[in-house]
C-alpha cells in the first residue's frame, strides 16, 4: 500500500520510522520531509496547503492512506479536502480539529459535556478580561484563543502580570483570550485514538515544556518526553477515560462532528482527580517518539482502522513494558531565533549505541547535516525503567557532534526524584 505522511518533525520521523516497518507498506512518500525521513520515504515536494494538488497527487501515486502529523494542516481542513475526494485520512476534520484551535470551543464543550477542567472566562476584549480578573485569584492562567505552538499562555503569579499578558494579548484587534483557574498538580499526557465510535487508549508520557533544567526559562513545544507515565496510574487514566475522553468523543459524535485521529489530552493530575488543561488533535512532539519506540504493533494497520472506521474490531494496542525516552537538542537561541545551519555530525555512531535519533529541524547542505529548526533532534532511548532510559539517552546524545545545540541535562526529573 502507498501512504502518504505530511509533516517534517521529529513526531513525523518517528511515524515514517514506524510506519516503514509494516509488511503492508509498499511505497512512503513525505511532504516536506526531512533528511531523517528520507531514510524511509520519498519525499515530495508539495505545497499541503494547496489541497487540490494533494488530492491529485495522492490519485496519481494510488496512495490509500495520507498521515497528516501537524495541526495546521488539520486546523486549515486538510482532511476534509481527501475524504471529500475518497481517500482515507488519519486525522479529524477541521470541525474537529477545532479542540486544539480554539481554546474557547473545547472549554465550551467541556460545559456541555460535563468534563473535569479548570474554571473559565472567555473574553474578547480587554475590559471584559481586566474584569474576569477580579474572579479569579493569583495564579492564574491567560491564553490567546487559537493555535500558538505552546508560546500563547501565561500563568501569572501576580495580578500585574496577569494584566501584563491581556494588555498582549489585546494589542492588536480581534484578539480573544480564555482566562483559567491555576490548577495545582503534576501533568501528564494521555494519547487516545478513535475513529468517532470506538476508542483505543494510545500510551502515556510526560514532556518537558520549559527550555531550562529543574522547568525553568520560557515554554518550548517540548524539550525531552518519557514514556509510560507512571504518574497516570492505572486507576487515573480509567477515570480520565470515563469521565474525559468518552463525553468528548460521545459529545462530538452526537453533534455531527466526529473526531478521527488521536486525542493528545493534556492532563493535570490534581487532589480531586484529572482534568484537562488542554487538547492537541495530533500526536505530541516529542511525545510521538517514545510512544513509537514502545509501540509493539503494525502502525500502519492501526493507522487505517481509524481512518476506515474500523476500531472497534481490534483489541488493546501492545506497548514493550520498558521506558523510553528522549532528549530535544535544538538551536541555540531556541525558543527565540534559533541560530540555522550549525554543523551536526555523530548521528550514525549515536545510534550504534541502540538509540534512535529523530530528527527535527535539519537539512543537508552540501551532504552535510545541519540544523534548520528550533528543535534538531530527538534522542530516543529505551531502558528497565526511567533511569536506564535516561542513561542511554544521554550517552547516545553525548556522541552526537553539534556544537551549536543545546540539550536539557534532566529529562525525566520527576520519575526519578520520586523511585529514586
Ligand atoms: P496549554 O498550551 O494550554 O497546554 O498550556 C501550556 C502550559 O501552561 C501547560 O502545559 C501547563 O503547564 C500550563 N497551564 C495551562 N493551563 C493551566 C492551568 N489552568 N493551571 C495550571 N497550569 C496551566
Ligand atoms: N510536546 C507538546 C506538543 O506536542 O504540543
């Protein structure tokens, strides 16, 4: 079967790895890929935001399946543009793919749904925010309503930083912001898929979002991941299940905009059970590594039950009972400007040393690897647990020449400080 897989990543290194491995594969092209990528598929050079020619490319290539990674392009309806034309997608419609773009409908739906989530006022002006503000006490939370790649919110620890980020926010016109309740407890991400019927619970883990060791420094779109998190209990993610995921999928169903993909619910894990901070509608960046170093099944076959409505037929999805994890080297300068074209080398022998390297934001230049991103490359290691996991990482990542990167030293902190 061909596939074609739009994103160019490390989650989407990680599936072309993944999904390289299917018996049933025969062709994988890539739009727009990256050299990692081209280890395993071909890439293309297509413009995805131009849906038309990617509908005519998928005929012509006879290509069964189209992955689409990002949310862009699921936000800006690509889905809807191929199932239109019959092709099977992974990935929800626009309507459904509004959970991560818009703040204020997944807020919205949580109403209707009764779903665990954190008080909210949503906003569209600045006097309307400054008098939500007297609602709430300190922490609390500010966010631009609609995709910001992770860089849109703000917890305040004070009023005036509070009025700081509205003041932002309402700079320029037609702003909307959400201001939230600071929920206290540990995050944790849960990956669901559903079809729109049934549901496949996906694998758990934790990211990583400040730049800075000990969480400290700006927020990235993640810094390093591990899977499982042991944090989630079992008992935890049957309730994030029952009272999270089924009213969303049910409430969407019944409201004739069924979500198909993954559901990437972000959770906070507080004394009075899990509540959604947010939803994403694709897989996590760096999360979809560890997830797919785990993942003991034909991703291609579980990929197309979702597409094709037929998740109900299989059972649960098996992961390897170890950990793994990984370890984001970006750019320096990253989250801000990252600094382009710095020289990587190293890989192969990193990787001779069991570990998988993903990578991000790199491009050959003259045959030479270089960085061409915020976020390069994803280190990916398995171990017994956290800390063997973490010990390979580091020492594949150790080997890996680029000079004008930067790492987290302490990726899976809170897993070890708490098995010591
Ligand atoms: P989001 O983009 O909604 O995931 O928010 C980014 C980060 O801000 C989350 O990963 C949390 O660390 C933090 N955050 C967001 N909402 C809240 C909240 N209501 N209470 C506490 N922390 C939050
Ligand atoms: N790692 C966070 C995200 O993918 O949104």
């Amino acid at each position: 079967m061909n596939v074609l897989l739009i994103g160019s990543g490390g989650r989407e290194h990680a599936l072309a790895w993944k999904l390289a491995q299917s018996p049933r594969l025969h062709t994988l092209f890539a739009a727009p890929g990256n050299p990692g990528i081209a280890a395993h598929a071909r890439i293309v050079a297509l413009d995805v935001t131009d849906h038309a020619a990617v509908v005519d490319f998928v005929a012509a290539q006879s290509i069964k399946l189209v992955v689409i990674g990002p949310e862009a392009p699921l936000v800006d309806g690509l889905a809807d543009s191929l199932r239109a034309a019959g092709v099977a997608v992974f990935g929800p419609s626009a309507a459904a793919a509004r959970l991560e773009g818009s703040k204020a409908f997944t807020k919205a739906l949580c109403d209707r749904a009764g779903i665990p989530t954190a008080g909210y006022a949503h906003v569209a002006s600045l006097d309307d925010g400054l008098a939500a503000l007297d609602r709430f006490g300190v922490p609390v939370v500010v966010k631009a309503d609609g995709l910001a790649a992770g860089k849109g919110v703000t917890v305040a620890e004070t009023r005036e930083q509070a009025e700081a980020a509205l003041n932002d926010l309402f700079s320029a016109p037609g702003g909307e912001a959400v201001i939230e309740e600071f929920l206290e407890g540990e995050e944790a991400s849960l990956f669901v898929l559903t079809d729109g019927t049934a549901i496949l619970p996906f694998g758990s883990a934790q990211d990583h979002k400040r730049v800075g060791d000990g969480d400290t420094g700006p927020n990235t779109g993640g810094m390093g991941a591990y899977s499982p998190a042991l944090v989630l209990t079992p008992d935890l993610e049957a309730r994030a299940i029952a009272e999270i995921i089924w009213p969303t999928v049910r409430t969407l169903a019944a409201e004739g905009t069924p979500f198909s993909g993954v559901l990437y619910a972000g959770l906070m894990l507080t004394p009075n059970g899990p509540k959604l901070i947010e939803y994403n509608a694709r897989f996590g960046d760096p999360e979809c590594q560890v997830l797919m170093m785990r993942l003991e099944e034909d991703l291609l076959d579980v990929l197309l039950a979702v597409a094709e409505g037929r998740l109900g037929e299989r059972g649960p999805a098996r992961f390897a009972d170890d950990t793994a994890l990984t370890v984001v080297m970006a750019a320096r300068g990253y989250p801000g400007t990252p600094q382009s074209g710095g020289t990587i080398g190293g890989v192969v022998s990193a990787e001779a040393t069991g570990a998988k390297i993903f990578q991000a934001g790199t491009r050959l230049a003259e045959g030479q690897l270089v960085a061409a991103g915020g976020r390069v490359l994803a280190v990916t290691a398995s171990g017994a647990d956290v800390q063997a996991a973490q010990t390979a990482a580091y020492a594949a990542l150790d080997v890996i020449d680029f000079p004008s990167g930067f790492c987290r030293r302490d990726i899976g902190w809170r897993e070890i400080a708490r098995t010591g």
